[in-house]
C-alpha cells in the first residue's frame, strides 16, 4: 500500500508540476534600433564646426580634383566652415610612379585516356605595379586629460599661461593633432589571360591612362574612407541603425506564448520610431507596458526548475536590452545584475554590464540624456 500511495503521490506532483511548468524553447526576435555612435572626444555643441584643407600633386589632381576630395570628407554632426574651425582635417596625396610591370604565364594542358598530353596552351597575363603615398592630420581640441602626452599637456599649459593667449584660450581650448596616418602604398592592375604576349602588352600599352586613373580613383577612394572613419571616431555625431533581439518564448503550448507574441509584435512596431534623429522620450512611454510584463515575469516562474530559470532569464535579457536601447544605462545594470544572479548563460549579463557602464560614462561626457536628438 505505501509503494502505491507513494507511485500515486509521484504521479499527481508530476501532472500538477508540468502545468506550470510547461516546456520552455526560446527564439530571437529582432527589431529596430537607431541611435547616434558617440565620439571618443566632446565638443560643445555651439562649436561643432569643421574645416578641410587638401593638397594634391598634379598626377592625382588630373585624375580626381582636389574640389571633389573636398567635398567627400566630413564629420557627422559638425558645420564646415572656411575660418577658425573646431576640428581641422589635413589630407595630402603625394605622387603617383609607375614602378614595374611583370608577365606571367600558365601552361594548360590536354591529355588523351591514356595520360599522354595531346596538346598544351600557354596563357599570358601582365600586372602593371604603380607605388602612392599620402598623410592626414586630424586636429582638435582634447578633453581626456589622460590621453594628451606629456608634451602635449606642456604645450597646452604654457598656451594657458601666456597672457595674450588666456582669453582666447577660456573659449578655444589648445588644440593639437589628435590622430594622423599615412597610407603609403602599392596598386597593381592584372590584365585578363591571353594566348599571345603581344596581345597583353598591347592592351597595357593602349589602355595606360585608364588603367593609372582606375587606380588613383581607388587609391583615393579608400584614402577618405579612412579618413572620414577616424574623424568621425574621435568627433562625430553619427547616426546609425542596427538590428537587435529579445528572446522569445517559442513554445505554443506554454500559458505564455500568445502574451509574448503580441509583446514582440509591438516591439517591432514601436520600435521602427527608434531613429537616431528623433526624441526617445514617447517611445519609452509607449514601451512601458512591455517593459512592465517583463517586469512581472521575474517573479512569476521562481524556483531552480532549468525551465523557470530560462523564463527568467527572457525576461531579465528583455528588460536589460530594452533599457540599454532606452538609453537608461543605470536600469540596463540593474537588470544585468539581476541576470547574472539568475545563473543562466551569465555572459549577456556581464556583457551589457560592461556597455551600459561605458554607455553611463559616455553621456556624461557628452553632456547628454540620451543618444537621440532631444
């Protein structure tokens, strides 16, 4: 009779148990999310002005004009400007030489059943070499006391001293060269296979000048790509839109399943006004009441049961993630702690751990409440 009762007993806990514990799969659900990229260096925003100065040797001004490199460089959330600019952008390309040309060939060879080669091919191809080089300075004025060098700190504290410099210096902070590179290096051009050398070296010779624009507009090309790149890192203001996830329940037959979808579903929704141009503000209050189930889910599946635990854990990732996004980097930490204590896959918890503390130091540096235009 008590192995009965005990069988019995085993059995209803069992049944009882796996209502509430039903199976838990969960998916990523992706959405939205614009915001702007903040730089490594502030700039007050009534001086976010930028100005650009190009020189070019006449081999790569006669394939792209100085006026049009001008033009292609830029720095996101700054105003160009000829005179006295916040932030100075200095390109230089030097000359363009021919350096060498070089032949090779590939053999191709035709062979019977038997192995015996019938016939062979000879296939000509010629790569014309040319060598470039250029510079860029990026210069401005440096907030972050610990990334300013000895020398630069000397300099900008006898700027500071000198009598006729303090007034200018009390609005126009010593400016030095923030970054600098060069970009010194070679380009080649292969022609396609040819059965004849001669053919090869007479579309070389024909195709000369195209093939040298060709290479200096590439040259250039990915010059300012570089340029701009570095700029925009240590000042500008951009823009950017990305896709992210939350973690969704995916199990039809779990109580929870249609509630999520329709939370998702209006993530998505909500979430397409998450540009970095547009005030923050409505949208969060219009994702209070997802962030609110969310909320009550961490307390709605408790225990240690692995199921539970990953509800939880949806939960804690949702509320972590959704905050980061809100530009709330205290609650973002919040619910990170909140997920590394709930034991399960703790490495999303210490990540956003970290960016939400870098994201809080960010903002204050910049002065700001949020990554979106207010």
């Amino acid at each position: 009779m008590k192995l009965i009762y005990a069988i019995l007993t085993a059995a209803l806990v069992s049944v009882a148990f796996g209502t509430q514990a039903q199976k838990v799969d969960l998916d990523r659900f992706y959405f939205d999310a614009g915001y702007l990229i903040l730089p490594k260096e502030y700039t007050p925003a009534d001086h976010r002005t930028f100005g650009v100065r190009v020189l070019c040797s006449p081999s790569v001004a006669s394939a792209f004009p100085e006026s049009a490199i001008y033009e292609k460089i830029g720095l996101s959330g700054f105003q160009r400007v000829e005179n006295n600019p916040a932030v100075g952008i200095t390109v230089e390309f030097g000359n363009v030489r021919f350096e060498k040309s070089e032949t090779k060939t590939r053999v191709e060879e035709k062979k019977d059943k038997d192995g015996k080669v019938t016939s062979q091919t000879t296939y000509y191809t010629m790569t014309v070499r040319y060598s470039f080089s250029g510079n860029y300075k990026i210069i401005g004025a440096r907030t972050d006391e610990k990334s300013l060098s000895r020398k630069e700190k000397e300099k900008s504290k006898d700027l500071q001293n000198n009598r006729f410099l303090q007034a200018a210096s009390q609005t126009d902070p010593a400016k030095s060269v923030t970054t600098s590179g060069y970009f010194p290096y070679e380009l080649s051009y292969t022609t396609i296979e040819y059965k004849n050398l001669a053919d090869a070296r007479r579309y070389i010779e024909q195709n000369q000048q195209t093939i040298r624009t060709d290479l200096i507009t590439k040259y250039v090309t990915d010059a300012l790509v570089r340029v701009n790149e570095d700029a925009n890192r240590w000042y500008g203001y951009v823009p950017t839109q990305t896709r992210e996830f939350l973690w969704i329940l995916d199990s039809k037959s779990h109580p929870e399943y249609p509630i999520q979808q329709e939370a998702i579903k209006a993530v998505k929704e909500l979430s397409k006004r998450m540009a970095a141009t547009q005030p923050i503000d409505q949208l969060a209050r219009d994702l209070q009441p997802v962030l609110d189930y969310f909320q009550e889910l961490k307390t709605k599946y408790p225990g240690l049961d692995k199921r539970n635990q990953k509800m939880r854990y949806s939960a804690f990732y949702n509320l972590m993630v959704l905050n980061y996004f809100l530009d709330r980097p205290d609650q973002a930490m919040e619910e990170a702690d909140g997920l590394i204590k709930n034991g399960y896959d703790t490495k999303d918890g210490e990540k956003y751990l970290g960016w939400s503390e870098e994201l809080k130091q960010m903002l204050a540096k910049h002065q700001m409440d949020s990554r979106h235009v207010q």
